[in-house]
C-alpha cells in the first residue's frame, strides 16, 4: 500500500482535490457530493482562516481530508479503503481545534469513520436536527406547473444581483454576497443552465434551485434551494425543482440527491416539498461531541509541520 503524506490545503486547487476523492468514492454510504463541496467553500468571502484544511494522499491521490471550522467543529471524509485514516484526521483535529468541545457530523453510513470516533472516545448526540440524505431517479419527473404572471428559467449573464437577493432574503442573515457568487459560478462543477430561478412578474426573482452535476456518477445535487417568504406555499419552490431537475436529468443525471436540515425552524418546508417531488430518505448524519481538559495554547495551523502529538 502506497506510502501516506499530509499537507496543508492551499488554495482552490486544492478543493478540486477534495472533490476528486468525493467523485472517486461516491455512494450512498458517502457523505460528501462535490457540488456541496464547491457550495460550503464558495459561498462566502474571507473566512480561510476560520477553516484550517488538511489533505491526505497516497499514491498520487487524495485518500482523506479534514476541514476544521474553528473553534470546534469537523468535517471529513476518508476512503472507506483507507480506514485507519479516520484517527488521523480526528488526531489531526484535536491538536488544531480550540474549543473545550469538540462536534464531528458524519453520516450514519460511514461505519468506518463511526468506529474510529468511538475509539477516541466520542459521544453520540441525540439531537433532534439532523439532515436527511434522500434521493430519487430522474424518472418519470412532471412537467413544473408555474403560477400565471411567474417564469421559470436558468439564471442568464445580467442576472447575478438579483440571484444574490434571492439567497440573501431566503436565508437571511446570509453572507452570501455579489463576490462570493461569482466564486461559486467560477467553481468547477457550477453550470448556469442548472442553476434555476423563478421571476416574478415584477422582476424579482422568488424562489431558486442551484443543482450540481456530478458527470461520473450521474448524480446532481440541490443546494440551495428557496423561495421569498411572500410567495411560499404557491407551487414556485416545486416548479422551479421541478425544471431544475429536468435540466439536470438532460445534461446527464440518473439520480438527484438532497439533504434538508430537519429539526429547524427555518427547514419546516422542506421535507414535505422533498417528500412531494419523489425524494425518499436513505440515511441521516449523525453528530459526535467529546469535551476535554487540555485545549491547545491558541487555535492550531492547517500546516501539516504544526504539532501533531496526542495527549
């Protein structure tokens, strides 16, 4: 087996790296899609230094990674293949991390990041938010019903100020901004033909559905996902899902995945939109917290030279 290095994440490159492992590992036991991905790193300006990264590789390709956002809280994901990696990534974790708590959400597929937390002594959480992975065929999708006076289309060239105030009124706060936005249409793999809005009669856009296309696998991902509070419960948020999908199912896709947040208060909707567009559920995360006594001095550093000693 290939000998494994470690080095700190370094810039944009780095997370096409990232998503090569999601691409290469992809199933319904993974947790990580490389649309969402490009989504959580793009989607906001100037906060690197809230999210120490660390990628590990063997054999000219990426076998595991972690990504920190301080002061506590995990993401990883590591080739099922390469199991023992799990600790590393947790050790890795625990010496950069500066919280007296530390959270880690996976997947309740991932049996074998699962088992290593438990060796290190983690606890499961009985929380009462959680997201739901769920899925459907691109089979048999019905053509979106669209309000009259409403226009249902993929974003164009001049659009990108209203796709920010669309987000940025659905989820606000949000710090979604102009800049930001056009990081992630620059992110591999954003296509504007499956990045959907709803416009309103009076120009506004009121509800959006952004899928990313994983070409390998034939699996788009949806997120974000709204619509304005004004319009809601009128059938835009399943119309413009709807042709997002269908567009998504012509450029490729076999299957559609998504992963509402159940739980929170600004989620109530989701599930039974989900429910209503053929999306069934096929697994859960799960969230894992240990606190400790000793924290380190000040936050740690993404370079894999910082200390690395567990104690």
């Amino acid at each position: 087996m290939p000998a494994t290095t470690r080095r700190g994440y370094s810039g944009p490159e780095d997370l096409r790296a990232m998503q090569s492992l999601a691409r290469r590992i992809w199933s319904k036991a993974s947790s990580v899609h490389v649309g969402d991905l490009a989504w959580q790193r793009f989607q906001h300006v100037g906060r690197e230094a809230e999210w120490p990264t660390v990628l590990w590789e063997a054999g000219g390709e990426v076998v595991a990674w972690g990504w920190l956002s301080l002061p506590g809280e995990l993401a990883l994901l590591v080739d099922p293949a390469r199991p023992e990696l799990a600790s590393e990534v947790l050790g890795w974790f625990e010496d950069t991390a500066s919280a007296a708590e530390l959270t880690v959400t996976v997947l309740d597929a991932e049996k074998h990041v699962v088992a290593a937390l438990e060796r290190s002594g983690y606890a499961l959480q009985e929380s009462p938010v959680f997201q739901s992975y769920m899925s459907r065929l691109l089979v048999d999708l019905p053509e979106p019903k669209v309000p009259g006076g409403f226009t249902v289309r993929p974003v164009g060239p001049d659009d990108l100020e209203r796709r920010v105030a669309v987000h940025r009124a659905v989820w606000h706060p949000s710090r979604v901004t102009g800049p930001s936005y056009r990081n992630v249409m620059a992110a591999w793999p954003y296509r504007a033909e499956l990045d959907w809005v709803a416009e309103a009669p009076d120009g506004r856009f009121a509800a959006q559905c952004l899928i990313w296309l994983d070409e390998r696998n034939a699996v788009g991902e949806l997120e974000p996902v709204g619509t304005l509070p004004e319009f809601r419960r009128t059938g835009l948020a399943r119309a413009v899902c709807l042709a997002a999908l269908r567009a998504a199912h012509h450029a490729g896709a076999r299957e559609a995945v998504v992963y509402p947040v159940i739980g929170h208060p600004k989620s109530v909707a989701a599930l039974p939109l989900y429910r209503d567009l053929g999306f069934r559920p096929y697994a859960r995360t799960l969230t894992f917290t240990r606190t400790r006594r000793r924290i380190p001095p000040s936050p740690g550093s993404a370079s894999p030279e910082g200390a690395y000693q567990r104690t």
